[in-house]
C-alpha cells in the first residue's frame, strides 16, 4: 500500500470502510476484482503521482488547523501546491478530498449537508471528521 501521510487518529472499522479507488476515490464498480485497486483504465494508468502525494499531505495539514466550524474548497489546496499553474489540478484536489474520506479524515459537503463523494457533482466543501 501506498497511502501517503500519517495515519489519521480517526479509524474506521472494517464494517464501515468501503473499497474505493486508489486514485480518484470513488466506489469501485461493481464486480471489480476483490483486489483491483483502480476503479477504471484512466486511474490505472495514472496511478498516484507525487503532486497527488502532496495534495493529499497538504489537504490533511490544511483540515487539522481548521478553527472549529470551517471548511475548505479544493482550489485552495490546488492553489497552494500548483502556484499560478493551479487549474490543472482542481480534480487531483477533489479526488485527494475523497481519498481522504475513504481514510476516515474528512467529510465533503455541499450546501452543508454531507454528500455522497462518488456522486457529488458541482462544488464541494471539505471539513474535517470531528
Ligand atoms: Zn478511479
């Protein structure tokens, strides 16, 4: 396994812990191998690369000193980490988002309700699990 970044404090129990997509995070489909790890062609060939590595750790650093009550747009973390070449990197942030609700860390919410991250379509916010 290659998660990156330390372990959240938050575990989930294997009850509650649903097979998602190594790379973008979304529900592996139906029928997928019990040991697929990419959820399709397009995430098998992009695998994770170090810019996903990163915005994932900066995701993580940026929801822990969150003051109580606040949230995160992705764009914000794509910003931080790609400077003024940030716009290709508003998926890899979405999907850091959701690889970081897989783990347990994070919620995504719209409207301030929690949604659904294989679904959520539009803008999200990111909070952390509390
Ligand atoms: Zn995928």
């Amino acid at each position: 396994m290659t998660r990156s970044g330390r372990r959240g404090s938050t575990r989930r129990t294997d009850e509650e812990a649903e097979r998602v997509c190594a790379r973008c995070g979304r529900r592996m489909p139906a029928g997928a191998p019990a040991d697929a790890r990419w959820c399709s062609a397009a995430c098998r060939r992009l695998k994770l690369q170090e810019v996903d590595h990163r915005l994932e750790a900066d995701m993580r650093e940026r929801l822990g000193a969150l003051s109580a009550g606040a949230t995160l747009c992705p764009s914000e973390i794509a910003r931080r980490v790609g400077g003024d070449d940030w716009r290709p990197l508003m998926e890899p942030a979405r999907q850091a988002a959701r690889r970081l609700v897989a783990a347990g860390v994070a919620e995504i919410a719209q409207r301030g309700s929690v949604v659904d991250p294989s679904t959520a379509r539009g803008p999200i916010r990111v909070r952390p699990v509390r």
